[in-house]
C-alpha cells in the first residue's frame, strides 16, 4: 500500500505538520487538504497497522494481549482512513464524463472489510465466535 499512496519527503512532512499546527486557519486547512497530509496519514495508518500484525505474528498462541493488538488495528483503521486521502493520493479518480470516482483498486471497502476482520478476530482470539458472542445479546 505504501507504494501506492507514495511516501513524501522529510521535509515535505515536516512542512505538513508545521502548516496543520498553524494559528492560520486558512494555512491548517490547506495543510489537512493536501496530498502531502493524505500521504502521511496513510503511510502512518497503514505502518501502525503493519507494526501490530507483526507483534501479532510473533505472538505465541491465545497470548491476553492478542484482543488488545486486534482493537488497535480495528481502530486505525475505523478511524485513520479518510476517503479523501485516497482521492488526494489518486487511488480513487474523478470521472468527469460521469461525474463519479472511480475505484479500480477498491480502496472505499478497504477499511471497513479490514476493520470488521480484525473486530472478529478480538472475539475469536477471547474463545468465541461471532455467533456465540452474539447469542449473549437479545
């Protein structure tokens, strides 16, 4: 995913981050509306969620941490990932013709399919399954 989104340079991100904590609101804005922020919030949700699926790996078996890593991959991803940015970054394309998005790389479903993956595995990972964890509730 990283070398699809691009990754900016140190001072590129340096400038984006400058810029978003300016006083200027017109400045803050155009920071939060840039590709240089897109591709740094991207690169940021998609390596914390990297840095957890590896922790996860290289933990043994039923580990209590387990649920725990799995809320912080849900989590970056329910929460990090903004359409915009995919736009931004030109995963998602504007069709003028139609006035739609295209999205050939199926990137809108990516978070929440991600998200409710790593949802079913806290529940998986606490000795249930979805159906079971499900039948506590009316």
């Amino acid at each position: 995913m990283r070398k699809a989104v691009g990754e900016n340079t140190p001072e590129e991100d340096a400038w984006s981050e400058e810029a978003a904590r300016s006083s200027d609101h017109l400045r803050s804005s155009g920071a939060f509306n840039s590709i240089l922020h897109a591709r740094r919030a991207l690169n940021y949700t998609f390596g914390e969620c990297a840095r957890y699926s590896q922790k996860l790996v290289r933990m043994p078996p039923s580990h209590p941490l387990e649920p725990v890593l799995w809320t912080h991959v849900a989590e970056h991803l329910s929460d990090d990932l903004n359409e915009m940015h995919f736009r931004l970054v030109g995963l998602k394309k504007h069709i003028a013709n139609f006035d739609a998005w295209s999205d050939e790389y199926l990137v809108s479903g990516l978070p929440r399919t991600a998200a409710k993956l790593a949802h079913r595995a806290v529940i998986e990972s606490l000795g249930y399954t979805e159906r079971s964890a499900s039948s506590f509730f009316p």
